[in-house]
C-alpha cells in the first residue's frame, strides 16, 4: 500500500503571508502513461466534510480561487497558499489514486 | 444540485452488523465510480472501499477486508455499505464520496456516524 506522509502536522501563517504544505509518497505516483500525478488536495474546516482543491497534482477545481496551488511529481508534492486569508484556516489532506486502493495524508491543520 | 446523502448509521455493539446507504441525485448516478471514506472522531480521513461505476469491480481496505461489502443499484441511485463483525475501531463518521474523471473525490455527503460501543 502507499503511504502518504506530511509535513508539517501544523502550521500558523500570518494573514497575507504564503502557506507551504509538503505531502510525501511511499511509492511513485505518477502515471507515465499519461505523465499524470494521480495525488488530490483537500480542505476540511470543522464540522464540515472535505473539500477537493486540487487533482493531478497541479490542476485547480473549478471555483477553488487561484491563491491555491500544488506541484510536485513521482514523490513529493506540495500545496500552496499565495497570500493567507482568514477563511483558509482548516486541515489539508493530501490523497493519492495512483492504486485502486487510495490513501491520505495525517493531514495539516493550518491556523492564523 | 448534485448530491450524496448518507443514512443508515447508529450504535451498535462490538460483533453487530450496520447497512449504510447512499442515496445520489443531480447526475448520472451510473457514470460515476464511488467510495466510502471514514472519519474517526478527532482523526483524519481513511479510504474504505470504492466500487466501478458498473458495479462490476470492488476494492477495499486492509482494515476492512472481509467484514465490509460495498455495493450499488444504478436503477435506484444508491449506494451501500455492509459493515460485519464491527470493531470498536469502525467507530466513524462515513461519507460517500464521488469520484470524479481523474478519480479524485469530487463530491461528498455529509456524513452518518457509526457508534460501535458495548
């Protein structure tokens, strides 16, 4: 199974300042068939269930604004948020789908 | 407006079954594979078991292998899960998700929670 590792388990960023979440693979995740990542980012605020920011590893959901980003090949990944705002204060899994059987990240809680 | 909408969960004792349901709506429900994801309180997100969008091919966790069957009926828009032989450790919060072209989970429910307690 591949195991998804990040860092840091926490982080405090001041508004306007940019956030940095690192996401780790056990295993190679891209796909050199289509030279596709197969690794998800996600946002879950309290009481809420996730939310998909990003796929293929670099690709924005429609409608996640664009202060959100990822990158990253094969192993390790990261996410990226340009200028904090308030709203962006929430725990951030990373997910793979390279294999049938899917894994997440421990998640990242990112506080102000 | 798309839509997942979780039911089915409670308390049950440690040994005891639970059947969770899905019921899907806002899009072509037999166009989309889709998963079970658990929360456990307090705890991050862990994949349990997905399913084709045929319902032809199945995958699950290690930790569940054996004890939960995932399942669909394309002709009511639902999704299920057959949880046996529950563990205190199945004690979560699951979601149906939907997993979009890439296979990312696109669209969530809102969740039903599994008590497994004596």
């Amino acid at each position: 199974d591949i195991v998804m590792t990040q860092s840091p388990d926490s982080l405090a960023v001041s508004l306007g300042e940019r956030a940095t979440i690192n996401c780790k693979s056990s295993q190679s995740v891209l796909n050199s068939f289509n030279n596709r990542n197969y690794l998800a980012w996600y946002q879950q605020k309290p009481g809420q269930p996730p939310k998909l920011l990003i796929y293929w590893a670099s690709d924005r959901q429609s409608g996640v604004p664009d202060r959100f980003s990822g990158s990253g090949s094969g192993t390790d990944f990261s996410l990226t948020i340009s200028s904090l705002q308030a709203e962006d204060v929430a725990v951030y899994y990373c997910q793979q789908f390279y294999s049938a059987s899917s894994s997440f990240g421990q998640g990242t809680k990112l506080e102000i | 407006d798309v839509q997942l909408l979780e039911s089915g969960g409670g308390l049950v004792q440690p040994g005891g079954s639970l059947s969770l349901s899905c019921a899907a709506s806002g899009f072509t429900f037999s166009s989309y594979a889709l998963s079970w994801v658990r929360q456990a309180p307090g705890k991050g997100l862990e994949w349990v078991s997905c399913i084709s969008d045929s319902g032809h091919y199945t995958y699950d966790a290690d930790s569940v292998k054996g004890r939960f069957t995932i399942s669909r009926d394309n002709s009511k828009n639902t999704l299920s899960l057959q949880m046996n032989s529950l563990r205190a450790e199945d004690t979560a919060l699951y979601y149906c998700v939907r997993h979009t072209g890439s296979a990312a989970f696109d669209v969530w429910g809102q969740g039903t929670m599994v008590t497994v307690s004596s």
